[in-house]
C-alpha cells in the first residue's frame, strides 16, 4: 500500500504504509493525526550522515520534507536551510 492510495489515513495506516515500502518501524517517528493528515518523520541517517524525512499524509498529494538531525543519538528533526 503506497502513501498515495491512502484515504482518512491514520497513524496506524501510514505506519503500514510505510513498513510496505520498507522503513522499519525504528526509522518511523512521531506518528500523529492532525486533522485530515498524519504526520510522521523517517529517519534516514546512516555512517554519520544526518537526513531525516517529515511527512504528511491526507491532503491531496504526500509531502515530504527533508529535515536534519543530530549524527548521533535520539532522533529530533531541524528543518533544512535551503
């Protein structure tokens, strides 16, 4: 089940989405609902690197942000600047 075909989604939706599209659950945070959107942040941090992903899931089209984080320890996101 891909982000796209999602309709109403819930948290516990975009979290199977998600592991359908091979992120584990240790990748996925901060799942919550927000009115019609989910949103969540994918962390994609490996060898030292800093990505992250936040995502919403509801309106008409995914959005996905990149974010970066610390190379080291808990995951919190920071916005990139562009």
């Amino acid at each position: 089940m891909a982000l796209h075909d999602l309709t109403g989604p819930t948290p516990a939706m975009v979290r199977a989405a998600l592991n359908g599209l091979g992120y584990l659950d240790e990748r996925i945070h901060d799942l919550k609902k927000s009115g019609a959107t989910t949103q969540f942040f994918l962390v994609l941090r490996e060898n030292g690197g800093r990505l992250g992903l936040e995502g919403s899931v509801g309106g008409e089209e995914p959005v996905m942000d990149n974010v970066v984080a610390p190379a080291t320890g808990p995951f919190v996101a920071e916005r990139s600047q562009h």
